[in-house]
C-alpha cells in the first residue's frame, strides 16, 4: 500500500457527510444529452452511501442538457437566455428524473436552487444551514445546483465547483468530490504533454500546484482545473478533504471511499 493509499484509508474511516459535485461531462453524452446509463450508476452509489450510514448531498449540473433535449436542439444554446430558457425547461425534467431513480433504491430526494447571494447574507446562510440539516436528519438527499434561470454570473463561468466547495463549508461536510471528465491533477496538460503525471496526494496548495492548474483544462466540462484549485483552497481552509475524480469510470464514487488510489485527494 503507497503512503497515498494508507493516508486514504485512515481518512475514510471518520467521513460522515460527503457533497458530490458532478459535472455535466459526467451526465452527458458528447452529444450533450443526458447519459441516463451513467445517472442511473451515481444514483446507485449515493443511495448505497446513504444506506450506510453516511450523509449525501448532492450538487448537479445537468439542467441546460436536459433542456436541450426536450428541446431537440442541435446545438447547445450560445446566449445566456436561450441558456435561461434551457435551464428553466430541463431543471424540472431533471429533478423529476432524480426523484423516481432515488426512490426505486428507497430514497428521498430534495431539490434546492441557490444564488450565490444566500452564502454572503448571514441571515439567508442560516435558514439555509437550518433547511438543509432538517433534510439531513430526514435522510434525505438534498439535489442542488445553482439557479440557472436567474443567476447569471453561474451561466456564464459554469462554475458547480465553486458552488459545491461553498456548500461543503456552509454544511461542515468532511470531504468534497468532484466528478468531471479528468483523472485529477497533473503536472501538465496531459492532452498536450504526454509525458505529464498524475499527481495523487496534495497536502499543501502552492504557487507549483497552482502553476499545474494553469496548464491544465477539461474537456466538456466548463468549470476547468483552475475552479476546481479555487475549490480545494476553500476546502482546505475550512478543514474539508478534497477529491478530484473522473467521473465517467465505473462505479467511481464507492472506489474512492474504499481509499483507492484514484483521481487527487487535497488534504484538509
């Protein structure tokens, strides 16, 4: 076991709320319609999580894709309210289709749209807090994204990560994953430079690590590894594990809390 490996195992063993961030490169095809095979597997696995014991909230992109579809468009909506037109269809469409995949594994399932605004006002922060903890004790599993149709500034940097990393320190979660369409962390472009190495196990967030990330970008994804670094700094500094992951590999979420060495841990 590599020293990565065993500082996985040991963290595990005492995380008992997790936030999921998945991407719309995990939810779509290239096409960029939903992938309901792969929906259907994160369903799965969060609800497994959630029978054993563990808290589950989940932040998902996908509203603008699902819209898409009802839609028949070819292409992907270029202007923010042709993007707000998409996403005030597909939220529902996609919403609903988490509800009835949850409740054939005997879950609960709770939308919740946030505006950035609701973590800067005290107040709203803690109605907010309140809300989500009564679903919590519930068992539910909350269903967030941010709220497409008015927030604009999300439309136009499509940026779930920092939404979810917000989250995780609005809740007091333990660990943060984010799913998107990149095995993690490189030292490079892996695109670009074939030689460049996936870096499993961050412990200090510095200007090298922040140099990787500048020269690496996803793919689908909007939220780019530049998000995803702002992500672990605010996870880091709130005492949040962090994991970035490739969502499209199989059964991805239980592999990475059984402590297998996949994707990039920052450390809290």
């Amino acid at each position: 076991m590599s020293l990565s490996n065993a500082k996985r195992v040991t963290l595990i063993k005492d995380i008992k709320r997790i936030v999921i961030k998945v991407g719309s490169s995990t939810l779509t095809h290239p096409n960029g319609l939903l992938n309901f095979n792969r929906i259907e597997s994160i369903v799965r696995q969060l609800s497994d999580l959630r029978n054993s014991g563990k808290e589950v909230i989940l932040v998902s992109s996908g509203a603008v894709a699902a819209g898409i579809g009802k839609l028949g468009l070819r292409l992907k909506p270029e202007t923010i309210p042709e993007k707000q037109a998409a996403a005030a269809i597909g939220q529902g469409i996609l919403v609903h289709m988490y509800e009835k995949l949850f409740s054939e594994y005997g879950q609960i399932a709770a939308q919740i749209l946030l505006t950035k605004e609701d973590f800067i006002e005290e107040e709203r922060l803690n109605h907010l807090r309140d809300a989500f903890f009564s679903l919590l004790s519930y068992g539910a599993i909350p269903i967030i994204n941010e709220n497409d149709v008015v927030a604009i500034d999300e439309l136009k940097l499509g940026d779930n990560d920092t939404l979810s990393a917000m989250v995780a320190k609005a809740l007091d979660a333990d660990l943060l994953i984010l799913l998107s369409d990149i095995d993690g962390l490189y030292s490079s472009d892996p695109t670009v430079n074939p030689n460049a190495t996936l870096i499993n196990w961050v412990d200090k967030l510095d200007s090298t690590i922040e140099s990787f990330a500048e020269d690496t970008k996803t793919g689908l994804g909007t939220g780019g590894m530049i998000t995803k670094i702002s992500a672990a700094k605010l996870t880091s500094s709130s005492g949040i594990s962090m994991i970035i992951a490739n969502g499209s590999y199989p059964n991805i979420i239980n592999r990475l809390l059984q402590g297998k060495e996949i994707g990039t841990w920052f450390s809290k």
